[in-house]
C-alpha cells in the first residue's frame, strides 16, 4: 500500500484549481492508499502573518476538504502546526540545502517579485519545507498541480542527497501524482495564466451559482473563429481546458466541432460551463455550510488527525536524529 500525502495552504478559500489539480485526486485514492492530507498553515506564513484571519483560513480548508470528500475514518486529515516534528525535519534539510538552488525556484522568484517588501527567509525556504511535509511521512505519490512539479523535484533531490550524505537508504524519492494522467494546470477566467487566490480570477467551491454564473459570462472571448479547424488562442483554449475537466466527452466534442465548424456560440459555451461547474460545487458548497458550525466534529478530526500524523512522524524523526548522530546521554 502506497503513502499519499498532499496540502493546501491555508490562504483563503479553494478554488477550482485546488480541487481538480489536488483534492480530487486524492478523494479518489484514500481508498486504497495510506493517505494524509493536511492544512499548510505554517507556508501560509511566508506571504499573510495576519494573526487576526490565520485560524479562520485554517477552519475554512478543513471544512472544505471534509466537504469536498475526504473522509476523516479513512484519511488523516491534520493541520501542519499540530505537528511539531515538521520543524525538526524542516531544519535538518535545511542544513543540506544551499542558497543558490532555493533562489533558483520558480515559486521563490514569482513570490519575491509580488511582494518586494516581503522576501524573507521562510519564503527561500518554502521547498524545504514542504520537502519535510512530504519526507515526514515518507511519502510514495503526492497528488499535485503542474505548478508544483519543481517542488517535487527539489523534495527527490534532498531526499537522495539525505541518503548519499548518510550513507544510508531511508528517504523514498516521492512522485508527484495525477491518477496516471499528466499534471494539470487549471487556467484562470481572465484570459492567461493560472487559476490562483493571488490572481482574482478563480471560481471557487463556495461560490454561489448567481456567482458562478457571472464570472462565466464574463469570460474573456472574442467574434469567433473565421476559419475552419483553426488552433484557438489561448483565453478560448483556456475555457476548453476548464470544459474537459468539468463536463462529459460528448459535451467537450460538441462545442469543439462547433469551434471546428466556425459555428460555435460563446454564450452557449459559457452557460454550459455555468452549469457543469454549479452541479459539481453544489454538493461541496451545501455541505460546507453544514459542518462548519459543528465545532465539535471539527474539533474530532483535527485531534484525531494531529494523533494519527505525530505517530507516523515519529516513526521518520527518530531514526533521522539517530542517522544524524543525536544520542541521548
Ligand atoms: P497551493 O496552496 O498553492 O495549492 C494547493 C494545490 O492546488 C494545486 N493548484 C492547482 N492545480 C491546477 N491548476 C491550478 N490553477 C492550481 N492552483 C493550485 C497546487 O498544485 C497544489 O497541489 N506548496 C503547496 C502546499 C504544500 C504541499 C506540501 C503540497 C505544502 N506542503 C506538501 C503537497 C505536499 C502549495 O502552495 O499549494
């Protein structure tokens, strides 16, 4: 049975994008893996320190993850700061990682370049630490988006590089995971990029449908395509790539005839995104408002699952501090 360990930060509610590039993933795999999935709230840190809104954020992905499918019977699910054993781990890789490569990541430059005023340490550390969520409990598959591709290999290369150092084969060298298809990246409603809480341009799990449904329609598009089987610019493309995630093949093969055709209507298209995305949050968004005034089973599943992820941890922390020579007296 493979280890599976995914996260999110907490930074806010999640979007499409979390859902089908993670949490989707691993709904499907809790049944047949030994899966953790748990609340980033200590990487949370290294762009909001707002002591005022940080236990909110993490309520608000708890309740979205039980929402959304993770079962708590089945699944760990536990919140980053309820295990300490991070730290440890997070500040012994950090001994093994070097300057040059964490300025070099992707995430790190992006980062430094929103925020100027903010580039501190936790920020160039940010792989190690995710590196020590993932290596704590020595995790096989880590289900992902493409833009976390990058962190997964700096995670193998610290593991290996752990393991060459020591003399010793005790890290696994974790994949990142989309049930056997490529990473995904799900595109923003604005035209480019991503999908991303930063971005404005997310629809997100609790969006109500009059909200869904604006944002749609105010997609950006165009006059259409003048000529037959033409490739679609990239704003069009981007609302295929959301189309293929959440509607059926016959629909996706329905309107992509009609953009071969010349003869698709955009207003359609928009509505049937409307409605495929609404039958996919609904579920999600209901439940949500029913378990997060329930204080009490909040409070159960994240005891339960801090317990569960301390001991799974420790089973990795203990022979790391042997390995690297700590003995008690
Ligand atoms: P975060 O919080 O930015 O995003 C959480 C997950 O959602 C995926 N994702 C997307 N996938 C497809 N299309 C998108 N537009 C999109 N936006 C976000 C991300 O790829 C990610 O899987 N570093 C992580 C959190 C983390 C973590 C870990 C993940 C911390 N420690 C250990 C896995 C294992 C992050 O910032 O994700």
């Amino acid at each position: 049975m493979d280890t599976v360990l995914s996260g999110i930060r907490s930074t806010g509610n999640l979007h499409l994008g979390n859902y089908y590039g993670a949490l989707r993933n691993f709904i499907r795999m809790q049944h047949e893996n030994n899966c953790f999935f748990f609340i980033a709230d200590y990487h949370s840190l290294t762009t909001q320190p707002d002591p005022k809104t940080l236990h909110e954020n993490v309520k608000e992905v708890l309740c979205e993850y039980l929402a959304a499918g993770i079962d708590p019977n089945i699944a760990t699910i536990y919140v980053q700061s309820d295990v300490k054993e991070v730290i440890e781990l997070y500040l012994m890789l950090n001994m093994h990682a070097y300057m040059g490569e964490l300025a070099k990541t992707t995430s790190f430059k992006e980062k430094a370049r929103k925020q100027p005023e903010n580039v501190n340490a936790g920020l160039l550390t940010y792989p190690t630490l995710m590196a020590a969520d993932i290596l704590l409990h020595n995790a096989d598959k880590v289900p992902v988006g493409k833009d976390q591709e990058q962190h997964l290999e700096m995670t193998r290369r610290f593991a290996r590089r752990f393991n060459n150092f020591y003399g010793v084969d005790f890290f696994k060298e974790p994949q990142a995971y989309n049930y056997g298809h490529e990473l995904i990246k799900i595109p923003g409603l604005d035209g480019s990029g991503k999908m991303g809480k930063s971005e404005g341009n997310c629809v997100y799990l609790c969006d109500e449908p009059k909200v869904i449904e604006k944002k749609m329609m105010k997609a950006l598009t165009d006059s259409g395509p003048t000529e037959m089987n033409s490739v679609k610019p990239e704003y069009i493309e981007n609302l295929f790539t959301i189309l293929k995630v959440v509607s059926t093949p016959d629909t996706y093969d329905y309107f992509n005839e009609e953009w071969n055709k010349c003869e698709i209507r955009y207003g359609d298209l928009k509505k049937q995104l409307a409605a495929d995305v609404i039958k996919v949050t609904t579920p999600i968004r209901e439940r949500y408002n029913e378990i997060s005034n329930d204080k009490a089973y909040l409070h159960k599943v994240v005891t339960e699952g801090a317990e569960k992820a301390r001991a799974s941890a420790l089973k990795t922390i203990v022979p790391v501090r042997e390995i690297m020579g700590f003995k008690p007296f």
